[in-house]
C-alpha cells in the first residue's frame, strides 16, 4: 500500500523545482508551441520545458540556416530581390531543413496535447507540487514576482528575465545566443551610425544572414518569459492553498457550492 501511495504521489507531479529550473505543466493552447517551433524550431519545446529536444532542434536551425543561407534568401525576398535570393540558397542544405521543421511543429502540437490529458487528470486527483529546493549551487523557491519586471528585462537583454525567475537553462541560452547576434550581426556599428545619421553605413556592415534571428528571439523570450512569470505566480498561489488546506482545515469540512 505505501509503494502504491509513492507511486500515486509521482504520477500526480504538475511541478518539480530542481536548483536550476522549474519545471511544470499546465494547460495551453496547442497552437502556441507549435507557432513558435514555427517561429524558429526548438522554441515550441523550450516552452514545454523539453530542454534537450529543443536544444537539437534548435542547433539543427542554426546550423542548417546558415549553410543553406536561408535567412539571407528570406532578405532579399524581402527587398524584392527574388533572383538573388533564389541565387543564394544553397537547395541541397535547405531540403535538410524541411523535415526537422515540420517535425518541430508537429511534436510541440503532439507533445502539448499530451500535457494537458495529463495535468486534467492530476488535476482531478490531486495534482503535487514540490516547491523549494536548496543546493550548494543554487536557491530556488517559489514566490511571487512582478510580470512587468520580467518584460523589461526580457527587452533590455533576451536571458535577464529568464533569470530573475531562476529559469536558467533558458537564461543560459538565449543570453548567449543574443551576444552571439549582436556580434556577428554587426548590429551594434549599426545602431551607431544609424544614430549618426549615417545609414548607408548602417545599412552596409549590418548582416541580414545573422539580424533575421533577432525578431523571433526577441519576440519569444518576450512572450515566453512573460507567460512563466505569470504561471510561477498562480502556482504559488495553488501551493499555497494546498499547504493551508492540509494543514488548518478540518478533514470533515465540507466546501459550500
């Protein structure tokens, strides 16, 4: 009986913080990942919290948009350039990045599905959350923060918000993924003459193959970090209400309809 109580208690997690991260399940619109994996392949998952499937997606978009100059291509398109942009594709690595895009979609969408079955049912159950954990390394716990807070540190640096809420495996990524954006993109020297007035300079040493990743970051670590602050809340609020009920109210009570 107690082995059945333990495997009960596992079955039922809806939230687990290591010292690193939390992570959680909860109910979302299956568009909204598979959106995103849309976006840039890779992100639908980071907002799962499936960290290694989103991290070989995402390095097989870096890897495969750079060799087949997809972003760059998507560029001239965009100026209405179409033969220099059908010129610079490289066809052989962009049919690489068909099916690892359409994949990314379809899982997040699946995957997502899944997830909420699976929180509906803890739900009705009695859904466990295990709420602080204490490390050499690391102190996390839940508690209530500011959304507004996380987006202005989102815009002022992808990666800070992710931080603040000791989302770090996500922090860790996108803050080096934005520098390496910003070197490579040359978008600092940009934004330096641009200031200056001078944007034919500005318009000639930005990179187009690395700028063309910064919307959909940026848009995501907005978006994503947002949307975690605001269901770390609401989880502090659950496991409060779990704690108060355990341990004050009497068992006979009876919730008024």
């Amino acid at each position: 009986m107690a082995r059945t109580n333990r495997e009960h208690d596992k079955r039922h997690i809806v939230a687990n913080i290591s010292p690193l991260s939390i992570n959680y399940i909860h109910l979302r619109n299956p568009w909204v990942p598979a959106w995103w994996s849309a976006a840039c392949p890779g992100l639908g998952h980071i907002m799962l919290c499936k960290y290694l499937v989103a991290f070989v997606l995402f390095g097989w978009e870096v890897l495969i948009n750079h060799m087949s100059s997809l972003n760059l291509a998507i560029y001239y398109s965009m100026i209405g350039d179409f033969t220099l942009a059908k010129s610079t594709i490289n066809p052989e690595w962009f049919l690489l990045y068909i099916p690892a895009y359409i994949f990314a979609i379809w899982d997040s969408y699946h995957r997502t599905e899944q997830m909420n079955k699976d929180f509906i049912l803890s739900y009705q159950f009695g859904y466990k959350i295990l709420s602080s954990n204490i490390s050499t390394l690391e102190v996390n716990k839940l508690e209530v923060r500011k959304p507004l807070n996380i987006i202005i540190w989102a815009f002022l640096a992808p990666g800070f918000g992710y931080l603040h809420i000791n989302r770090l495996p996500s922090g860790f990524i996108f803050v080096a993924w934005f520098v390496t954006i910003i070197y490579f993109s040359h978008l600092l020297p940009a934004i330096h003459y641009t200031m200056y007035g001078d944007f034919q300079a500005a318009s000639n040493i930005i990179d187009p193959q690395w700028f063309l990743y910064l919307p959909s970051l940026y848009g995501f670590v907005l978006y994503d970090s947002y949307t975690n602050c605001v269901e770390y809340n609401k989880l502090f609020e659950k496991e409060q209400a779990r704690f108060l009920k355990d341990e004050y109210q009497d068992k006979h009570f009876v919730m008024p309809i």
